[in-house]
C-alpha cells in the first residue's frame, strides 16, 4: 500500500471532521489535499508545499503525518468526543458529514442511539439498519499497514509469477 493512501486517508479524516464542525473552508482545503495527494507521486519524495493547492497549514499536517502517523490538527479536533461520535455515524453507507448532523439535531449522535431509532419507526430506514448490522458482525478492522505489508508483498510476488501478468500493483 502506498504511503500516499495513509497520508491521504487522515487527511480525508480531518476533511470530514472539519465538514462535522460547519467549517466549509477548511473542509474543502483539507478534503482536496486528500484527493491531489492520492493522486500525485510519492508524497515522501517531493516538498508538499509545490502541488498546486497545498499552503502552509495542509503541508505542516503532511509533514507530522509522515513523521509520526498523526497530527496536531488531528489530534484537537479528535478532542471533541460528539464530533468523533458523529464522524463514526458517517461511517454508515449513505450517511455523509449532511445527514450526520441532521440526524444530531434530531438527538441521534452515535451508531446505537441511530440503530435505536430505527428500530422503534422513528426512522425509516431499513438499509441504514442492515449496514450497522453488517458493521457489527465485521471481524476485519482496518489494520495498519505495517501490520500487512509482508502479506501484501506476497501476494505481489505470487501473482507477478501468473503467466502474462503485465503489472501488480496493490490497492486498498
């Protein structure tokens, strides 16, 4: 996996929580740093500040996250527990960072108290209900990525070998 995924993937992260907290721009900034870092070559060999859209703050955020795996900027918004809360209710298919907070200011601010309501008619939503029931019954949590790099190289290794294979390259 690449390092660009990670980096990305926290960045995202803070786009949403920023998204969570109504602050638009800083959402927007972070969230298109996510998708231009995805998509750009090696985020640990070149000076983030030079991708188009990338200013001091986002940089500062890619550094610390290079380093240490987090951030400053990160780790404060994840103080706010009830915007951790509503970040883990847009974890649902088809509930993004909008119908997180309508369903807060409905009083629904976690997964159980949403599982609740539906399951008493206030919502009606059976599809919301079959995913919590998925994510509950899910045994694979994201694993870090040191965690499962030998195994992705393998893989790697074992299908290069497949006769024909012009190119492996992992994914997700």
């Amino acid at each position: 996996m690449s390092r660009n995924v990670d980096i990305a993937y926290e960045l995202e992260r803070i786009g949403k929580l920023y998204q969570l907290k109504e602050d638009r721009f800083r959402s927007i900034t972070f969230l298109s740093a996510a998708r231009m870092i995805r998509g750009s070559m090696d985020v640990q060999s070149i000076d983030p500040k030079s991708l188009t859209g990338i200013g001091n703050s986002v940089a500062e955020a890619i550094s610390q996250l290079l380093a240490t795996g987090t951030c400053d900027r990160l780790q404060d918004l994840e103080k706010d527990k009830n915007l951790v809360a509503l970040f883990e209710l847009t974890t649902i298919p088809s509930i993004g960072p909008k119908t997180a907070l309508k369903l807060a200011k409905d009083g629904i601010r976690s997964i159980a108290e949403l599982e609740q309501a539906i399951l008493v008619g206030k919502i009606k939503k059976p599809a919301w209900l079959e995913a919590i029931t998925f994510q509950k019954r899910k045994t694979v949590a994201r694993q870090p990525r040191e965690a499962v790099e030998p195994l992705v190289q393998a893989l790697v290794q074992a299908l290069s070998a497949v006769p024909g294979t012009l190119a492996v390259e992992p994914a997700g």
